[in-house]
C-alpha cells in the first residue's frame, strides 16, 4: 500500500492536534484528540495587539507545534520549509500527509477571501493532484476539499498575521514507538501548563495576557476606527465599522479558528477530566469542572460576537467592548483559581 493510501481524513475539533492524530492512525496509532493536545503543552492565552485599526489577535494557546505529544510517543517529526508546490509533492512521495501550517483567511474554501487573517492554522496536504492542485485535508470539515497549487502556495506564504505568520512550515510525522502511560506523564503536563500560563515570562500570554485583554479592549472605540472591507459570515465582502471588524474576528478566534468553542477551554477540561481518571486524583476532576465553566463564558461572548455580525450600530458595539472586557476578567480569575490549585506547594 503506498503511503497516501494510508491516510484517510476525519473532522476534527482543534486544527493542530486533529492534524497530528490524523497522521498518526495513518501510521497504525489511534489516539484522542484532547490527549494530545493536554500532552503537547500548548493551551493558554495569547493577545498580540495590533497596529492601527487592525484587529487585534487572540489565541487560546501559546504555542505553536511544541510537539511534546509526539516526543512522549516516540515519533520522529521532521520540519521542512518547502517553497514551492513541487517541493511539497516531493515529501508527499514518501509520507502518507504532511502537516502544513497556512493562513487560513487564504485557503479559498473558508470563504473569508484574505479579509481575515490567521497563520497559526494547520492542515494536512495529503498528496498533489496533477501539477496545478493538491488534495486538503482540513479537519474543520467533513471530507477532504481541492486547493490550487497557487492558492495554497499563497495561504503557506502569507505574511499578513505577524507574530503568527506560516513561514512555509510542514512537519513529516514517523511511526509512533510507544504509547505514553497517562497516570505518569498527564501530571508532568499539568505542571507545565500551570508553569506557562500563570507565569509565562511575558505579558502577553497566560494569565497577563489575559489581563492585558482586559485592559486594551476598553480603548477598542478609539483605536478601531473609520470603514474598512470585511467577510461577513455569508462569505460575502462588505464594508463595515473597524470596531465591527475587531469584535466579529474576535468570535470568529473564540468558537471557530478551530478551537472547537470556548478557546479551547472544553478541550483542555476533558484533559484534565482523563487525567483524573488515570492518576484517581480528584483536583484535576476539580479543575476540569472550572475550565469547563471558563470555557462556558468564552462561548457566551463568542456566540454574542459572532451574532452581532458586521451590521451593528456602534452603540451596541461598545456593549459588546464591554462584555469582552468582562468576560477575560471573569475567565482570568476562575482559571487563575483553577491553576494555582493545581500548583505544588
């Protein structure tokens, strides 16, 4: 059986870990999603602000393919910056899918037409169509899609979303060599992400950059200012209020960037709830109940951000400044409590 034959796509909920699971059962490992990724150690917070009336960038993670999970397995990742199409089909000749990272306002099925831009998001590029195309799998969707080669090329190379542009990034995944024992290596995990996202070392990620949301949202009707083009959720592209923008591409970073809702709070809540049951330790069952709840709130406002759309009276959009305001308040302080809960003394 070639290697492309082994593939075969499945949805999933976070971009990132649902592309590493993929291409491992391709290899003969099947592994959760919330496994992986409460072992790679990415989940937190990030706020890059930025210039101008451009939106402002939120992530529920602080970092990009740490590819712990996949060092905990045994897996040999190899990272490549192929730029151009026939350098991507080259490795595809010997791996079943490359795991490729793309601005995902640039990959013409999401519809956002490059009026919305996110470079931390993967997909996996299974092999090439002919020369000019390449066949997608996106995890966000139910079956495979057809990118051209230039529109991927454009997606792998864009530069619009610093501090999260692509830079040509594909990781080629090798066979896993053993399977992580949970009881063992789920509290290392844990003791890192406490580590990371209560004192991150910059003010910018984990609980500052929360706080820093908190207090940079307020400013929001001023430095969000003047018409600008957006997508709107039909796909169509309209022009609306900066502060309109701002606010729809924050609800798009919470529920649909593929954190599969709430910024990946429910994801790293059923991690701690797994690890709970492996160690029978019942503060992480504690925790998971909280992270639960934070990502309740996050999905509130996601959902009334996502809502209001594009066509909003700025009255109403500073309401939903507001909420913004409040809820990175009130989600600080639940995962604060929950975190150093979970901190040894």
């Amino acid at each position: 059986m070639s290697a492309t034959n082994r593939y075969a796509h499945r949805r999933g909920i976070h971009c990132e870990s649902a592309c590493q699971c993929a291409v491992l059962a391709a290899g003969g490992y099947d592994v959760d999603e919330e496994i992986v990724f409460g072992l790679d150690g990415g989940f937190g917070f990030s706020f890059f602000p930025a210039n101008g009336n451009a939106p402002d960038i939120v992530v529920g993670k602080q970092a990009i393919m740490p590819l712990r999970a996949a060092r905990l397995m045994g897996v040999e990742v190899v990272a490549h910056t192929p730029k151009s199409g026939d350098g991507l089909a080259r490795l595809l000749a010997s791996a079943p899918a490359a795991m490729t990272r793309v601005d995902l306002g640039l990959l013409p099925y999401w519809g956002l037409q490059g009026r919305t831009s996110f470079g931390g998001y993967f997909v996996n590029v299974v092999r090439p169509l002919g020369a000019d195309a390449f066949e997608v799998s996106d995890p966000a969707f139910d079956e495979p899609v057809t990118v051209s080669a230039a529109e991927l090329q454009a997606a792998r190379s864009s530069r619009a979303s610093p501090p999260l542009n692509p830079d040509w990034k594909v990781y080629v995944f090798g066979a896993p060599r053993r399977t992580p024992q949970l009881d063992r290596v789920g509290p290392v995990a844990v003791r890192t992400l406490c580590r990371e996202v209560l004192k991150p070392g910059s003010r910018n990620l984990g609980i500052p950059g929360m706080k820093l949301l908190a207090t940079t949202a307020p400013s929001w009707p001023q430095s969000k200012h003047g018409e600008v083009e957006d997508v709107d959720l039909a796909g169509h592209v309209v022009r609306t209020d900066a502060l309109a923008r701002q606010l729809l591409h924050l609800g798009r970073q919470i529920e649909s960037f593929g954190t599969g809702g709430g910024l990946f709070r429910p994801m790293i809540g059923r991690y701690l709830n797994r690890v709970a049951d492996s160690t029978g330790e019942s503060r992480y069952a504690d925790a998971a109940a909280q992270f639960l709840d934070s990502g309740r709130l996050w999905s509130k406002l996601g959902s009334a951000l996502l809502a209001a759309g594009t066509a909003t009276a700025r009255d109403d959009l500073k309401t939903l400044v507001d909420a913004v305001a409040d809820t990175a308040r009130s989600a600080m302080d639940v995962e604060k409590r929950a975190l150093t809960a979970l901190t040894p003394l």
